[in-house]
C-alpha cells in the first residue's frame, strides 16, 4: 500500500520526467537525434517506481537502444512508436522476472509511457518532413542545374561536332600518308586518340541535353542487360572483375529506348569498375513488379565520399583525374532516367562499395 508521500513522490518523478522528455525533444538538433533518443531512454528509466532494477528498450527506424541490463527475464510495460498513425517503433519499460510482476507496475506508468512514445513520434514526424524538405529542395536546384547546362551544352555540342569531324577525318588521311614516319604516326594516333575522346563527350552532352533522338518502345529489357554486360567483358577481365546478373523473370517488359538504356547500364557499370578492385564483384539485380521495374548495381569499390553525396548527378563533377572521365556519366544518367520519368538514387553498400538504385515506372 502506498503513503500518499510516496505516491506524491513517484508523481514528481513522473512529471519530471516528461517534462524532461519533452524539453530534450523542444531542443533537439535533428543531426544528433541518436543521442535525444538515448536521453530519452535514461530519462524513463529514473522515472519508474524501482527505477534502480528498471531496464529500458527503445526501438525506432533511426536506432535501437537498450539500458544497462537488470537481469535474465523481464516483464514489460510496452507502448507503439507512431509516425503518421503507423507504428514505426516500440518502447519498453521491464523489471528483471520473478522477483517482479505486472503488479508492481503503476497505471500511471502505462500513461507516462503513451505519453512519452507520442512525444517521440511528433519527432520522427518532424525529422521526416524535414528530411523530404531538404530532399525535395536538392531535386528542385538540381533540376534548375540541370536546366540552364542543358540550354548551354547543347550549343556547345552542335558546335563542336563539325570541327571534330574535321580533325579525325583530317588526321586519319594524313596518317596514311606518313606512315614511314614512326614519331609522326605515333603522335597522329594521340590527335586520333584525343579526338575520338572529345566526340564521346560532346555525344555525352548531346545526351544530357536531350539533343539525341530517342525511339520507345515496349522491349524485353533481360537481353538488353546481358548484352550490355557482355559487351563489357573484356573490360571487366582487364580489371579483374566479375559482373554478376540476377533477374526475377526472363522476361521484364519495359518500355523504354534500347540506346538509351544501353547508356544507363554502361555508364553504372564501367563507373563501377573503374572504382572497384581486382577480385571484386559487380552486382546487377533487376526485378519485374506490377508497376515498376527495379534495376540494382552494387559494386565493392571505395564508395562515395561523404562530402560529394549531393554532387554525384551534377554535370561535369567527377572524381576522376583530368583525362580520365568528362563528369557527364552520371548526369547522363540522371537525364534519361528522368525522362523515363524514374528515379535513381544511391546509397553505401556493406560492407564496402556503393549501391544504385533505379526505379523505372512501366508507363503506356
């Protein structure tokens, strides 16, 4: 039986205790939310009746927390984590069994845990629409980018074509006439070489500034992939790299430009050579669903640097040293995918390398 001091005690505690909550949650730094979320846990488990034998889990989408353990077995007081009305996490609050029961617990307990688990999902709520905002904000001034570089690159492009032409054609007839001179042949190789370099960038802006002339139609795209990575063998066994195709059906409608795509899977794949280390594997994996088809390539290479995230897709950033990539491919990339009206994205493959995710819409 409790003293009224001592249920006035434990009420003080409960009342201090979100009152704590909600202030870590008022003055939480989105960037740091693992850490809210471990004071949070601590701040419950100095809330309950025998809060030296309490032990707390805390579970969320973002992080996994667990108290100092009181014991083998528990009995536990639960409530759901919601996150736009669905249940995205657990909270439970346990003393190490037999010693106790549900008994012991408190029903105000059972409140301040609702309580708390509502508070922590107004700040999931929050920390997801802040997330979409910056991610919405990122597509709008990527597509501004990609804009306005379209417009000038596809001047540029038309531009360029014609001189190139001239230089390989020119190049090529005066090779043939020099062909006794080692030096001279040598270094028209380098102008042939060099030149051959510069129309596969201008094709590659032509394509980024939807210059190039597309024909869809309805394809089986499983043939279309396989041929695209067998035409990449010799590369890959250059590198020494393997490539790995793994399809859910033999057969994935799609209806999309076979050039096009094509670029896609070159692009994605001789990047992710280009990056991986010998014996390593390139992973392509492509599912048929009802209105989508999923199209990922995992390779094992060094990955994405954290601070070039957000510059991956944008036009002419590369990684690469001068000479050795035009910073188009991946905005390439993007371009058709959009015009696909889909979607790519990328994210760290474990427990190294990188993973790139396109989703294609099967549109009429």
């Amino acid at each position: 039986m409790h003293t009224a001091e001592q249920k006035l005690k434990e009420r003080i505690k409960e009342l201090t205790c979100l009152y704590e909550v909600t202030s870590l949650i008022v003055n939480s730094d989105y960037e740091q939310i693992e850490e809210v979320l471990r004071a949070i846990a601590n701040c419950l488990q100095r809330a309950w009746q025998f809060d030296e034998e309490t032990y707390v889990e805390l579970e969320t989408p973002i992080i996994s927390i667990q108290t100092e353990e009181r014991g083998e077995a528990y009995v536990f007081l639960e409530s759901p984590i919601k996150v736009f009305n669905e249940p995205k996490g657990v909270i439970r609050v346990g003393y190490p069994t037999p010693k106790y029961t549900l008994e012991d617990f408190l029903v105000e307990e059972q409140q301040l845990l609702d309580n708390v688990c509502l508070e922590v999902g107004n700040l999931l709520e929050r920390k997801e629409i802040k997330d979409n905002q910056e991610s919405i904000r990122r597509q709008v001034e990527q597509a501004d980018r990609l804009r306005i570089l379209g417009e000038i690159t596809a001047g540029i492009a038309h531009e360029l074509n014609t001189p190139l032409a001239n230089i390989l054609g020119f190049s090529e007839l005066l090779r043939e006439r020099v062909e006794n001179d080692t030096i001279a042949t040598k270094d028209l190789d380098k102008i042939i070489s060099n030149t051959i370099f510069s129309r596969e960038v201008v094709k590659k802006l032509m394509f980024f500034a939807c210059e190039m002339p597309e024909e869809r139609t309805t394809l089986n795209i499983v043939p279309i992939i396989k041929d695209a990575i067998d035409l990449l063998r010799t590369t890959l066994a250059k590198n020494e790299v393997s490539c790995e195709l793994e399809v859910n059906t033999e057969h994935i409608e799609l209806r999309t430009d076979k050039i096009q795509l094509t670029q896609v899977l070159f692009n994605l794949i001789v990047n992710a050579i280009y990056f991986s280390p010998p014996q390593s594997k390139i992973k392509v994996k492509v599912t048929d669903k009802k209105d989508k088809v999923i199209m990922v390539i995992s390779d094992e290479g060094s990955g994405i640097p954290k601070d070039k995230e957000n510059s991956v897709f944008d036009p002419f950033f590369t990684t690469k040293p001068v000479g050795e990539g035009s910073g188009l491919g991946l905005s390439v990339v993007h371009g058709i995918i959009q015009s696909h009206k889909g979607s790519i994205t990328h994210a760290t493959n474990k427990p190294r390398g990188t993973v790139f995710t396109i989703e294609f819409p099967k549109l009429k």
